[in-house]
C-alpha cells in the first residue's frame, strides 16, 4: 500500500487500443530490462571468471585476493538484484489513472536483453545516488541548489503564498528536484517519460520508509579504473531523507509521458525548472520553444546543465546540436529576456568519486523571464535607447 501516495499520473496518449497495446509492451520491456538485470550481469562476471581458470596457476595464486573479489561482486549483483525486484514489484499499480497493463508476476522474459536497456537500469542505480543518498550530496549541492535559490528569490514566501506557485521540472529522473522544490512548500510537478526511472522514483518517493533502509552497490559494474577493489563493491545507502517527510499540505506530483506531447497548454506555469535536460531533445529548439509557451508571461525559465545532445551519436535518431551561442539567441529569440547567466560552472552527473576517471561538465546555468507585451515593449525601447546595438543581456 502507498503509505503517503505522492501522485503519479500516466500522461502517455492512450487513444485507442492501438496505443493502449505499445504502451503494454513498452511497460513489459522494461521489466524484462530489470530482471534480465542479474543473469545479464552475472553473465559479464563468468566471462572474466572464465578466461581466469585458464590461467598459469603461478598467476592465479598472485591474483588470490583478485578471485576472492569476483565472488564480492556475485553478492553485490545480488544484493542490487533483490533491490530491483522491490522496484518492479507492483509497478502495474503505479499510476493514479492508467497504467500500463503489465505484471511482474508474468514470469516470462522477452527473448533477448536490450544491451541498451541493460545499460539503463544500471544508469538508473546509479541516479539513487546521484538523488538519493549522502554520496550525490555534493552533486546536488552545484546542480540543484542553485535553481532552489532561485526559486526562493524569485518567489519569496514573504512576497507570495508559495502554494499558488507552479512550478514544472521536465526530466525529473528520480524527482530530488522537485521534490525538494515541493517540500519548501511550492507547487511542483515533475515530468518523466522513462519507465526505468519511474519505476524506481516511485520505489523511492512511495515505498520507501525511514532513512537508508535500502543499499546497493551503484559501482560494481565499473571493472576499471578502480583505486582499491573496495571501491568497485562499495555500499551506497538510500534514501538519505524520509521521502514521507513532505508536509501534509505539500503539492507534489509526477506525470509519466513525453514533456513535449503532455504539456500543451500556454500560460500555465509560473517556474520551469530544468537541469541537464535540454539537451535531451532531438531539435532543441522545440524544447524551448514549449518552456516559452506554457510559462505565464512574466514566468521564469531556470537552466542548468551542458549540451550533450543525447541523440547526437546515434545513427537512427535526428538530431541538432546548436552550440551555447546559438541556443542564447533561440532563447531571445522567442521573448525570453535573459536575466542571469553564468558558464563554466562545474558538475557532475552520478559520478563515482573515487574512480581514476573523472567526468565534469562546465555546464552552463541561466535564468530567463518569459516577456508580456508590457515588458516586450520596455524591453525593445530599452536596447533601442542603447545606442541601437542589440542589449547582450548578460549580466
Ligand atoms: C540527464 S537526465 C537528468 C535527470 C535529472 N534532471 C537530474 O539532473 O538528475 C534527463 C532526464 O530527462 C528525461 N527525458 C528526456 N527527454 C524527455 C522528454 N521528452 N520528456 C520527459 N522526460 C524526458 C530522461 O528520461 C532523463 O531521466
């Protein structure tokens, strides 16, 4: 039973039976992904296993400890299989208005793992600890406080009744964002269209009791670069926070769908709230240009993340890569005015600190406000006055 019930709403266009039917298979695909999680990872493991029996023994009796760290990895597998399981347990049920017709007791696979998918649902462990544990503290610290303390400024609860404010965060992943949004008492609806990460964020978000009941072990999959074998089998705890501890009154939601396709409605939104997410779109610009139309003139726009254009490497996608330059004047170019900006700023995305490989993005983070006629004209009086030059508004 959902003990506190955040609302989660299936926004995914289900007209006809057509539809209702892929929307069937997709939902049946994805848990196929999670439980093909173990004998997919198992698999990897007896491969390395395997070619290790093969070797001199003089070799094998050096690598001692090495052996006894595979059969450390077999448990963490096991351990993030037994956590997989609580997340696809009842997914059928997740969604207040419909849900994909799934089970999980359907004990059938579908014929071959996605190598894709794969990669997903261990994507989607290591996003618990990116959202939720002590370890993502530091990345939630540069990727969302800032749009937080925007939020704060930009809505005082002394100006305003927070709960009138509405506040969208489209590509919500696990939904720490808008989560921590609503527990400051703000409207907030996050947005996901991933299966892989809804499944999971409603583990968390309605599951999920008490502070770091749950572990897994988001690195076990990563064979190098490891420092001390300890750091490829490390425990990671979660939820850092008691998810149920949102106040009674709080206004916090999910819809599942595709941003562009559920959000269609101008002049709804006081905030969009968007981190590293724009750059998951196959035309950008069309991401924009909805952040622009369903904002209320006057409304905010607030950004961060870096432009790693999802669908850049891949052969059977579309895909437009418009550099930071272009995508400031796309922005302008709708009526945004841009009111803060800063680049080069430093994050990370579910980074395993200790690894010898380390990834950092100098993302970008701006903050911008839909124009009303009003402000449009002061706007262009304003750049007409300074000496005719288009206004960079950088500030
Ligand atoms: C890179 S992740 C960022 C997640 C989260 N905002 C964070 O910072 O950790 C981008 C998320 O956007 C979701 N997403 C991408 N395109 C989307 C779309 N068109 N509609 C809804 N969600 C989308 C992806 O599934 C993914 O979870």
């Amino acid at each position: 039973m959902d003990y506190m019930g955040h609302v989660y709403q299936n926004k995914n266009k289900m007209a006809d039976t057509y539809e209702d039917e892929e929307e069937r298979k997709h939902s049946q695909r994805i848990v196929s992904a999670f439980k093909y999680y173990k004998p997919h990872s198992l698999q990897r493991l007896k491969k390395t296993e395997s070619y290790l029996l093969t070797l001199p023994s003089h070799h094998l009796k050096l690598l001692k400890k090495y052996r006894q760290h595979l059969q450390n990895i077999r448990l963490c597998i096991e351990n993030n299989d037994a956590i997989i399981k609580l997340i696809i347990k009842d997914v059928s049920h997740i969604f207040e208005n419909v849900n994909p017709a799934c089970s999980n007791n359907d004990s059938t696979l579908s014929p071959r793992p996605v190598l894709a998918d794969q990669e997903k649902v261990q994507a989607t462990i290591k996003q618990l600890v990116r959202d939720w544990s002590i370890e993502g503290a530091a990345e939630r610290q540069t990727c969302y406080q800032p749009i937080i303390d925007e939020i704060i400024e930009q809505f005082s609860p002394d100006s305003c009744d927070s709960s009138d404010v509405q506040i969208l965060v489209p590509g919500a992943g696990l939904g720490r964002l808008a989560y921590e949004i609503a527990k400051r008492g703000y409207t907030c609806q996050g947005n996901e269209f991933s299966l892989f990460m809804l499944f999971a964020s409603h583990f968390v978000l309605n599951k999920c009791r008490g502070i770091n009941t749950y572990q897994v072990h988001p690195w076990v999959h990563q064979y190098m670069n490891n420092l001390l074998a300890v750091h490829q089998t490390q425990a990671v705890y979660f939820p850092d926070v008691n998810p149920s501890d949102l106040p009674e009154d709080a206004q916090f939601s999910m819809t599942a769908g595709d941003f562009l396709e559920v959000y269609t409605s101008n002049n709804c939104w006081d905030c969009v709230a968007t981190c590293f997410f724009i750059d998951c779109a196959n035309n950008v610009v069309q991401f924009i240009e909805t952040i622009y139309n369903i904002l209320k003139p006057g409304g905010i726009w607030i950004n961060l993340g870096p432009l790693l254009y999802h669908f850049s490497d891949m052969p059977t996608e579309d895909s437009i890569e418009p550099s930071y330059e272009v995508i400031r004047e796309v922005i302008q170019g709708f009526g945004f005015k841009i009111e803060k900006e800063e680049t080069r700023v430093q994050t990370r995305y579910a980074q395993n600190v200790n690894s010898m490989l380390q990834c950092e993005y100098n993302s970008v983070y701006f903050v911008c406000r839909k124009l009303n006629q009003e402000l449009i004209n002061e706007h262009r009086h304003g750049n007409e006055n300074n000496n005719g030059t288009k206004e960079r508004d950088n500030n």
